[in-house]
C-alpha cells in the first residue's frame, strides 16, 4: 500500500476502476453490422445503429455469450434474469438519444481478480458487476476546420462495462488490475484488450483518506487508453486532491479528463447522478433469460485460465511466483514455455524464454508468432547445454546466431566448431604450458592467493576461445597447482 505524505501527514488512495472493454463478435449488440476495425467511416451501419424511427433490436447471442464466459472467468455470479434499459441522454454521435444499457439487473453481479504484483505478491480485488451495452459513434473533430463529422461505425458496437469494488490502494495495483484484466479477456476471447485502438478504455474513479478513515469524495477521470495514462492520471489526481484537502478545501464529485500530452487532467462536468439518465426498462427488449444448462455447457468450455496455470507452473514444474506470473501473461508465451520445458529442467527453460527470448524479441520488436526461434529449437539449444556439448556461455552466442540465421543450434555449434572441450587430455596440456610459462602467477597462488586461480580459468578460455568445459578447468587447474 502506497501512502502519500502531504504536509499534515499521511493520506490514502482509494481507487475503482471501471472498464469498457469491446465484445470479440463479428455483429453488434443488436445488429449484424460488422464491427470490423479501420473500415471506411459510415460504411458498418445497419437502420437500427443510425436509430431509423421503428427499428427493432435484435439481441445478438454471441455477444451474451461472451458477457457469460467474461463473468465465468471472473469467478462472477452469473445472473439467469437481466434487464436492458434505457440511459438517455444527448449526444451528437448518439442518434437514438439513449444507450440501450443495464442497470438495476445486470448480466453478470460480484466476482474477484487476483493481481500478480511485482514482488511475486498477490492481493484480490472485488469485482462489483459486468454490465452489457450499446457503445456510441464518434464525433470526428479534426478533419474541418468549421464542421465536425461523426462517424457510425462503432454505434451500438457490444462493450462490457466491468466495475471493481474500491479495493485498489496505489497507481501500481492498479496497472496490475489491468494487466490481469486484460490477460484475462484475452484467454477467454471474449476482448482483444488493445487499449491503443480503443478496444479497452478505463474510467478511473478516485478519492483520499487518511489511513483507517471512511471513504472520501471520488473524482472520476473518463476514457483513459493506455495502463501507463491510468496510473499518471491517478498520481496526478492524488496529488491534486491532497493539496485541496490539505488547504481545508473540499473534493467536487466530477468527470475530469486526462490528457496524455501533458500529464494533467482538468474538469470535464459535474458529476451526473443516475436520476439524470432516466433509465428504464426498454420496451423493445424482454427481460434476459438465461438457460442453465447453456451456462454450464459455457463453463465446460472455458480454457485453463491464468491464475489456474500459474498454480500448475509453480506446483508441476517448481518455478518461483514471479516467473510462472510473467510466463503465464500471455497465453501464446504460457505454450511457447511448456514446449520448451517439456522433459527439460524447468527452472533453465523459464531462465532463457524470459531473458535472452523475451530480449530478443522485444529488441527485433517480432511477435511470438514470427519467431525465428520456435520452441523446438530453443529447447535444442538447451539439450546442447544440458548434455555438456556447449556451456551457458558459448549458448547465448548460438542462440544470437540462431536468431539471425533460423538454423539450429547443432547446426551452428557443429559449423562454427563451437563444441565444449571436455576431454581432460587435451585440457591437461593446455594447463601444463600455461603453468610452465607463468611461474610468477604461480608463486602467487602457492602463497596463498586464491584469486589467481580465475586468472588461470581465464586464461584457458582464451587459449580455447571459451569452449573449455569450465568446470574440468577448475578442477585441472587445482590438482596441476596442489
Ligand atoms: P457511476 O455510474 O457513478 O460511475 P459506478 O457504480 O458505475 O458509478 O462506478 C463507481 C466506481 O467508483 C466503482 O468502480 C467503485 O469502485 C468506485 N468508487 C465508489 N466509491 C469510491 C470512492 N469513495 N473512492 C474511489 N472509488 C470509488
Ligand atoms: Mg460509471
């Protein structure tokens, strides 16, 4: 927990986050328009997203599906009856001047995430409800100088509005939130989780306490697309609020906006309470009804999820908190890693993908799925460490070569003679010449000087380009020096 200390003393941050985050679904929530990214503006709207008078909508199956895996991989209430509703209010790329929503009785009710800090610790956070609804078009104000354009493409596109409870206490669990947030979704397929195109967006709710105190009045700062603006926006607004606390003022339950560019957010409306939208019941749409039989058959269908698949990193293959937690983030990675660990020292396995891999990686900026290395070769390269053929050393040397040619690693340990020398004749003699010809360094080591003895391995690998086997060095060398 990370207090703030202001000039009267300590205060505490309370955060909610509420996230939209878009349904994986080829239609929109109530109708087959495509939701395809990047199409040309205008061009994936039906009669019911451009709010014809008289158009019905149709409630999309797929997308209440996906409402259920998320609230099931959530460890979520799933709610047989649920009610869409009316929120009305005006906007100019809003043409049915309400968002169909729900509210009162939401798809799915309470549920929990457990965050993977970066000390290996784990903290839960409560999941208050999952709501499904209606996203809105956008207003476009950048393309004339006198007239703004509003484009339709994304009218009544499905989000799911997921609210956690305010359980968060810093900036940094709520990027963790997010994080597992979105390795979640993604697992389940139910959200692509790319925040830079919009497809998650985080409406950040916050207020300060002292330590142990009732909880104080929260701000709300909307639509912020990056983990990294979310916890600026929280560690400016904190700031922001404890000196107006600080100097006897009172926090303005607001929407504030964030601005990336600057760091800062300023004021956006005071804050609207529900009674202003309105809602109720829409007469178009009957209440949800929820088969369940259908949501156990969703349940059976459900992949091994993160936080199962850490436990089973950690329990079958011995790997510490923090790299079955990195390993397990990404499901591709989680794949890539069992390949490579499969019948091999798991502990080496999560050492190489999470270093020398990942570096790789993020150095060629290459997706997993382009990988010159794929996780047969990898895993050979360390069968030639495992069996003594090449040290650690010289492996990290095969495995850059590997990464520029695509070749295996015995390939290229055999083409460039990168064999380990592990006959101890050969190492004999090379020790034999060297103490023959530093008697000074010698001498040392007699009189008591252990460090010489690096010296001397130091001096074997360069006479063998580092292929020496460095343990059978050490032991020559001790038993040759007495
Ligand atoms: P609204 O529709 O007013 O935004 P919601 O119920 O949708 O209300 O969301 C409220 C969000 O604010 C939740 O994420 C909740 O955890 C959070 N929240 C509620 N009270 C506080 C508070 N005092 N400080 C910080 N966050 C809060
Ligand atoms: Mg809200």
């Amino acid at each position: 927990m990370a207090l703030i200390e202001g000039k009267t003393g300590a205060w505490e941050m309370v955060i909610g986050l509420e996230v939209h985050a878009q349904v994986i679904s080829k239609a929109k929530l109530f109708s087959g328009a495509s939701t395809a990214f990047g199409a040309e503006p205008n061009s994936q709207v039906s009669l019911v997203d451009a709010a014809m008078p008289g158009m019905l909508p149709v409630l999309n199956r797929h997308s209440v599906e996906q409402a259920v895996r998320t609230g099931l991989g959530l460890n979520a209430k799933i709610n047989l009856t649920s009610v869409f509703e009316r929120k009305n209010y005006f906007y100019a790329d809003l043409p049915q001047g309400y968002q169909i929503s729900q509210y009162l009785h939401p798809i799915v009710g309470e549920g929990t995430i457990i965050l993977d800090l970066e000390d290996g610790e784990t903290r839960e956070v409560g999941i208050e409800r999952l709501h499904l609804e209606q996203d809105a078009g956008k207003s476009i104000h950048d393309q004339h100088p006198s007239q703004s354009y509003i484009d339709l493409n994304r009218s009544g596109v499905t989000l799911m509005e997921i609210v956690s409870k305010p359980d968060m206490r810093s900036a940094e669990e709520a990027g963790a939130y997010l994080r597992k947030l979105r390795t979640i979704l993604r697992y389940l397929g139910t959200c692509d989780g790319n925040m830079d195109e919009g497809s998650m967006r985080a409406d950040v709710n916050l207020s300060m306490r002292r330590p142990g105190e009732p909880f104080g009045t929260r701000t709300e700062t909307k639509n912020v697309n990056s983990i990294r603006f979310v916890q600026q926006a929280i560690e400016a607004e904190a700031r922001r609020q404890v000196e107006v606390l600080e100097e006897g003022g009172e926090i303005v339950q607001e929407t504030r906006l964030f601005d990336g560019m600057t760091g800062k957010s300023r004021s956006m409306r005071s804050k609207e309470e529900a009674h202003d939208y309105r809602y109720f019941p829409d007469p178009d749409l009957l209440p949800l009804e929820l088969d369940p039989a259908w949501i156990e058959e969703i349940k059976a269908s459900l992949p091994e999820l993160p936080d199962a698949k850490k436990s089973r990193f950690m329990s079958g293959f011995g790997l510490p908190a923090y790299d079955a937690g990195v390993l397990v983030a990404d499901r591709e990675i989680a794949a890539f890693f069992e390949t490579v660990a499969e019948g091999r020292d798991p502990k080496l396995a999560a050492n190489w993908v999470t270093g020398e891999f990942f570096g790789a990686l993020n150095k060629s900026g290459i997706e997993l799925a382009d990988t010159p290395v794929d996780a047969k070769k990898l895993g050979g390269l360390l069968d030639l460490i495992a069996d003594g053929t090449i040290s650690g050393r010289i492996a990290k040397e095969v495995f850059e070569a590997m990464w520029e040619s695509g070749e295996d690693a015995s390939a290229i340990v055999e083409a460039k003679g990168l064999k380990q020398i592990s006959d101890s004749s050969e190492i004999e003699g090379l020790v034999d010449d060297i103490i023959a010809n530093n008697p000074k360094q010698v001498e040392q080591f007699k009189g008591g000087n252990e460090k010489v003895l690096g010296w001397f391995v130091g001096q074997v690998m360069k006479a063998t380009q580092g292929k020496a086997n460095p343990g059978l060095v050490n032991q020559v060398l001790r038993q040759k020096l007495g």
